[in-house]
C-alpha cells in the first residue's frame, strides 16, 4: 500500500464538495483549524455551487472540480466539505492516471466511502476523517488525531471494554467507512478486497431491520469469513417500525458476527459522532481486543 506524502506547513489543502452542496460560511471554521496548523487552503468551485437541488453541482461539475484538484501538484491533500449522497453518481468520471503517480491525502467520512474504497482498490492510503462541516462540533480528541494522522505523527487508540466485543489480536490492513454504502457498492469497480483485512464500519439514520439486512447479505457473501477482524464504529440514531425489530444495532451485529473467531471491537469512536477518531484506511494496523479493553496500532 503506498503512502501519500504527509502534510508540512505551508502544503495546500482543498476544499470541495463531492456530494451535497454547501456555502462558504459553515466552512470557516475548517479553514481557521488548517491555517493554524500553519496549511493554506483552496476551496473548490462546487463550493457554494446551487444549480442542481440537493447536490454541489451536477456530477460534471462536480467530478470536474475533484479531477482538477487531484491533477494540481500544488495540491497536497483534498478534504471533502461534507456527505450526504451524489459521490457515487462522480467518481467513474474522474481519470486517476496522474493521481496513481503522485497520490494525495483523501479525506472525510460517510458518503465518502465510495471514494476511500475505489483509492484503496489503487493501493492508496486514504484518510478517514471528520469533514469540514463538522470541525466545529468535533472533540478536541477527534481534531488532535486528524493533525497527527495529517502530518504523519504516530496514531494509536486504547479503547473502553464492551459486553460484545471478542478477544483476539490481530495485525492487517484497515478497510471500510460507511456500511450502507460499501453495501452500495458491492460488485461494482469501487468495492474494495476484504480478504485478510480488518473491516470498520459505522453508520446513521438507518432503519434497524436495513442494519439486519446488510450484515446478512456480508455475511452470505463470505465476507466475515474472509476478514481478519472487525471494528464496529458509531451506529447513530437508528430507526425502527411502528412494530418494534426487537433488537438494537448492536445486538444485531453481535448476533451476525458472533460466531466467527476473529476479534471484534465495538463502539469504538469514528463515525457520525462528535469524537470522530481519524483512521488510515489502507494502512496496517494491530488490532488487540481483551477483557480490559481494545487497543488499536497503526504501523
């Protein structure tokens, strides 16, 4: 797996919208934490772009306005405004030619899956991260390791004991992000190879009985037999019918996954939370779940 080069001052960072549109003014607090870090920073032209209803830009514009950045060598990392929907309607028409030769940080959470898993697929390290939009309600701890992750520093997690979590120690390559969408794109270019990795997932707003449905169709697939571990992250304001599931998004997990004998850690914290933890997916890491607790390395 290669590494993109990590951050220095005085680098460039830009600012685009792969998915959902959004002005310049909730950026600004994104923009103060780079500039402190000592970073200069460009902002896309999807930014504050309004011609396509929810969307930054129509997926011309928007693929457009990624490829250019990812083809500027001034450009030493790209951070995505904010999620929603829309990268995957952009990302089969951008040309990772040059980007394969001189890779770039990618970074943000969510939506953004869809291009963590089709970077990874180019054996390119990508970074999971909080987004801009949500830099003013992140943690002190979430912003922290994003800076250490950015700029190459050390990053290990030691993480509170949870009932459902299985003991093991393993070492692999981290993969995932949001579990709708790598259950999206499940076939298609941008599905990333689980074999022998350590799979993360978390997600948001989702009915209880869909959380069921996509770890049933991993599962069916042999993907969990495949995996060397398993991190579950932040499962975020689920929903449920007007006849209760009957169990939450952790119990359903710990049901699907409880048989295979690997480690698995939950509730760790990335993912649609305020202490969203940065997380190098790509990279190896040594992940060690006990009874008094989970510690997660990276290389």
């Amino acid at each position: 797996m290669k590494t993109p080069p990590y951050l220095q001052k005085g680098d460039t960072v830009a600012i685009l919208a792969t998915a959902r549109k959004i002005d310049l003014a909730p950026l600004q607090p994104a923009i103060k934490l780079l500039e402190s870090w000592g970073l200069n920073v460009v902002t896309g032209k999807t930014i504050g772009l309004d011609n396509n209803n929810q969307l930054a830009g129509a997926d011309w514009q928007r693929a457009t306005d990624f490829q250019n950045m990812i083809d500027n060598p001034s450009i030493k990392a790209i951070w995505c405004a904010k999620g929603g929907y829309g990268t995957v309607r952009m990302v089969d028409r951008v040309d990772f030619t040059n980007f394969k030769k001189n890779p770039k940080w990618f970074i943000g959470f969510s939506d953004a899956t869809v291009l963590h898993s089709h970077i990874n697929n180019m054996n390119i390290a990508t970074l999971h991260a909080i987004m801009c939009i949500s830099v003013s309600r992140a943690t002190p701890e979430a912003i922290e390791s994003f800076r250490k992750a950015l700029f190459g520093e050390k990053i290990s997690y030691s993480i509170e004991p949870h009932k459902f979590n299985k003991a093991g120690k393993v070492h692999g390559e981290l993969i995932g992000g949001n579990l709708s969408v790598l259950y999206s794109i499940i076939g298609s270019r941008s599905e990333v190879e689980y074999k022998d990795k350590i799979l993360f997932i978390e997600d948001l707003d989702e009915y209880l009985y869909h959380i069921d449905r996509m770890m049933m169709n991993l599962k069916r697939n042999g993907y969990f037999e495949n995996v060397k571990g398993i991190i579950i992250g932040g499962m975020t304001s689920m929903n449920d019918n007007s006849i209760p599931w009957g169990h939450d998004a952790l119990e359903i997990i710990q049901d699907i996954t409880k048989d295979y004998n690997i480690p698995i850690c939950f509730n760790f914290p990335a993912g649609h939370m305020h202490d969203n933890r940065a997380l190098v997916l790509g990279q190896g890491i040594t992940l060690d779940v006990s009874t008094n607790g989970t510690k997660v390395t990276f290389d």
